[in-house]
C-alpha cells in the first residue's frame, strides 16, 4: 500500500509554488489566525479530499492524513520529521492488534511510522506473531545476536544448549543424572578385581627382582667378606687346622675355567651358609662326609645354582680333566673332574658316598662330589658333578699351576 501523498494541484488550489518555497504558506493570507502552533488561525483540509489538515513545524507544512496515512510535506523536496509521525497519527494497539499501519513503497521517501517508531524504540511493529517471526529471522529458533555480524543457526542452536545446560534441574532429571553418575555394581566389581591384579603384578614384580638380583648382591658381599675375613686369619695364624662349627668357614673353592672364588662353610644349612653365597659342606648325620685332608673318602659339597649367589649355577659345563681346587690354612688341593650325572633325585644320597655307584669310580679313593638343584630356577632334582684328587700342594710351594695365572 502506498504512503499517502498531498496530490499536485494548479496554482489557484495550492498557489503557485510549493510549500517551503517562497509561495503558498510565506505569502501574506495563505494562512491565518493564532493557531497554538505557530500563529495560524486553523490548519486548511486537502482541497482533493484525501489528506487532513496540513501541519506546520518550523518552516515546513505537512499534510497529515486523516486515515492514519503517512505525513508528507508540502514539498516533496522534505522528510517529514518523526515527532510530525507520532504527534499526529494514532497509537498502534499492540496487544488487540486493531490497527496496522500499512508498509511505505519501495521508492518512499520518508520511512514507515512503524520503521520510525521501531528504530527509536528497538521494538518490532506488528503483533505477537509478527515479533516472533521477525525474531526468527534475524536469531533463529532460540534466538540469539543477528545482524551481518551474527552467529550462524547451528551456533545459536548449540549456545542457547549450553544455557540451557546451565538452567537448575528439575528433581527427577537431577536424580537420573545421579544415577547415570553413579556405578553399576558391575563396574566397580571389575575396577577392583583389575586394582587386585594391578597389585598382585608389582608385588611379583618385587618379589622377581629381590630373589633374581638383590639376593646375589647381598650373597656376594657376604661371601667376599668371608673370603677376605678367611685368608687374613690365615695369614695372621688366628686359625688352626680342625673341627669346625656349623657356618664357619674352613676353606675356599676355585673353579678357574667358571672363574669362581667362593668360601666354604661347614654344614648345608641354608639359612647359615648357602643363602649367604656360601658353599656348604656335608658334615653332619648321616650325610657326613670326609674332609678334603682325609687319606680316602668324597669331601661333598652343595652350592645354589639360582640366587643368594648362585656359585654352582655352570658347573653343568664342567667337563672331564677340568682342574677344580680346594684352599685351606695349610694346603692346596687339586680334582680334576671325571664324570657326571645330569638328574637324580634329591633323596638320592649314594652320590656323596665314599665310593659313589654311578661315579664311575670302583674302590676308595680321594674324590670330591659338587651337587646342586636343576633344572634352573627350580630345586626338583639334583645335579652331580664328580672328580679326583691329583695332586696335594702345601701353601709354602706356592700355589698349584691351576691357579697360576
């Protein structure tokens, strides 16, 4: 619908000239009187019958349609001001949307009374559902900041989420995102049997690196400190040949092609000499066993093959002429080894005999008997390794050619 315009008329029914010129209303006698607006007498209606009264405000006169049109000046050369607008047509009922103000033509030159109103007050013309319309065409659905500089649809949609994520829960959505919060029975069953292994793995762990590594540290450094504590009594004549108390060392082994340097203790305790890096000699009940200054017998001895030292753990590898020695206060003694038995029971004590049956030995003799666990790691069966004496050496002659570098 078009704005209502003052139609052109000759000269005789405007004057010649258009408002706001030097004609009509600034002639002497266009209009008269002491009207409250500026000294005229009354305000003069449309001669052609389609606007009201013509309006003035400051040198400008405007035509003001009755109907609720637009006021256009006189003088299409001029905007009409807003306050002509709202001062003389009727409020817009926003709540019975009675009345409409119709939209200006494109080609307008003033704007709509509703633009006008609009753009002061922020608010959008029309009705409640011509505002929501309007609010979402320029936000979306639920709203938001428009304009060139606004968000796209899916940001508004996804930041009017997140507010209503912050908006307080009802009772029964906050008890059910409890419950989700909270685990089943299942879930925690599973965390704790996972936190029991988890445990159980690094005590094994532990356990693995104390009897693989710690043990043989601690072994060594005990067994070096009898070796030292053995070879400075002799030197001094602290000791003399003869009987000896359980744990006490008497004499050191050398094994030259293992390169083993070990003391030996009497009995085969574990806790007193072999967990201490110690080799143990069989010397009490029935599984005594000869001294190696005895004119016959087996001098037998015991030694870990795994931990706490492991001395025997390669005498698997000894082979037949092999040179082992035995050191005491005194003298060297010197086996050369002959034979082997890979596995035997553990209770099979005719191997450390005088004359042991599977040695290959046939009468008394000087031997020496090394046992030991196998397979590795494990203490099921026992290993065997035999050999003869071959030579005497009294410590005063130096030491034997075995131990001669």
């Amino acid at each position: 619908m078009t704005a209502l315009r003052p139609e052109r008329e000759s000269g005789a029914s405007y004057g010649q000239e258009p408002y706001g010129a030097s004609g009509a209303y600034e002639a002497s006698g266009s209009f008269e009187g002491s009207g409250a607006s500026g000294g005229f007498e009354e305000w003069g209606g449309d001669p052609s019958g389609q606007h009201g009264a013509y309006v003035p405000v400051g040198d400008e006169a405007y035509a003001v349609p009755v109907d609720g049109g637009y006021a256009a000046p006189a003088d299409e050369g001029y905007v009409a001001p807003a306050e002509v607008v709202e001062a003389y047509l009727p409020p817009i009922d926003e709540e019975t949307v009675a009345l409409r103000i119709p939209e200006p033509p494109s080609g307008s030159r003033l704007p709509s009374t509703a633009s006008t109103a609009s753009s002061a007050t922020g608010t959008t013309p029309g009705g409640r559902a011509a505002r929501r319309k309007a609010a979402k065409r320029r936000h979306g659905r639920h709203g938001g900041h428009g304009g060139p500089g606004s968000r796209t649809d899916s940001e508004g949609g996804e930041e009017a989420a997140s507010e209503a994520s912050k908006a307080p829960l009802s009772r029964v959505e906050a008890r059910r995102r409890a419950r989700a919060r909270k685990a089943s029975p299942g879930v925690v069953a599973s965390r704790a049997i996972g936190e029991v292994f988890i445990t159980t793995g690094v005590l094994m762990l532990l356990f693995v690196t104390y009897q693989l590594w710690w043990t043989n540290v601690r072994a060594h450094a005990q067994a070096d400190k009898e070796t030292s504590t053995l070879q400075d009594d002799w030197a001094s004549g602290k000791r003399a040949p003869g009987e000896f108390e359980p744990g006490q060392g008497f004499a050191i082994l050398h094994i030259p092609k293992l390169d083993v340097v070990v003391p030996i203790a009497e009995g085969v305790s574990n806790k007193k000499v072999l967990d201490k890096g110690m080799v143990g000699h069989y010397s009490e009940g029935k599984l005594k066993t000869a001294m190696p200054g005895a004119k016959t017998g087996n001098f037998a001895l015991a030694g870990h093959r795994n931990t706490h030292g492991e001395p025997f753990r390669y005498i698997n590898r000894l082979q037949k002429g092999d040179e082992v020695v035995v050191e005491t206060q005194d003298k060297y003694y010197v086996y050369k080894m002959t034979s082997t038995l890979p596995v035997t029971s553990p209770s099979n004590t005719s191997v450390i005999g005088p004359v042991p049956p599977q040695s290959g030995f046939t009468k008394p003799g000087r031997y020496i008997t090394l046992t030991t666990c196998t397979p590795e790691f494990t203490s099921k069966y026992r290993l065997i390794v035999w050999g003869k004496m071959v030579e005497e050496r009294p410590r005063s002659k130096g030491k034997p050619d075995a131990l001669v570098e």
